[in-house]
C-alpha cells in the first residue's frame, strides 16, 4: 500500500517500533502485535476520503505519486487543464480542415 505522508503516517511509525519491541519482549502475542497494527489505522480511510482529514487520515496514493514534483492551486491546475484543452481542440480543429 503506497500513502502520502502526514501526521498518521509518522505516528505509525513510531507505533509500529513499539509493537515490534512488545512482541519482540514477548509482551504480547503475534496475534495481538497484528491487530494493534490494524486497529491503529481502523477508520483512517474513512476518515481522509469522508471527512476530508488529511491529518490522521489514510491518504492513498497510487503509482503516480512519484512524478509529484510540487503543489499548486486548485485554479491554476483548472486554468492549465483548459489551456491545454483549447489548443488540443485548436489543433484538431486544424487537421480536420
């Protein structure tokens, strides 16, 4: 599973090395080391995609996360996106006369 980094993430983590340290201390069964693991992130999704809680929620990321090279506005994605559109349309326009 591939996610954005946030606070959730970094919390797991150190999380994470604690469990692995109670199982490794046989303070706590594997059985139990795996549900700490998934009780930690119970409802994250949820909470990121419904409640748009970028903070402790899960935000999922696929393949292309990696060509993210910075961020911008919400305007200037939709001004860029319609800019590209009218010169495909522009050119298309042209090919077809």
């Amino acid at each position: 599973m591939r996610a954005i980094a946030n606070k959730a993430s970094n919390d797991f983590m150190n999380h994470q090395k604690e469990i692995i340290n109670q199982y490794q201390l046989n303070k706590i069964s594997k059985t139990e080391a795996q549900l700490e693991i998934e009780k930690f992130w119970a409802g994250a999704l949820r909470r990121a995609v419904i409640e748009g809680d970028i903070e402790t929620g899960s935000l999922m990321a696929g393949q292309s996360v990696g060509m993210v090279d910075g961020e911008k506005p919400v305007k200037d994605i939709i001004d860029m996106l319609i800019t590209q559109a009218k010169k495909h349309i522009e050119n298309t326009s042209q090919t077809l006369t």
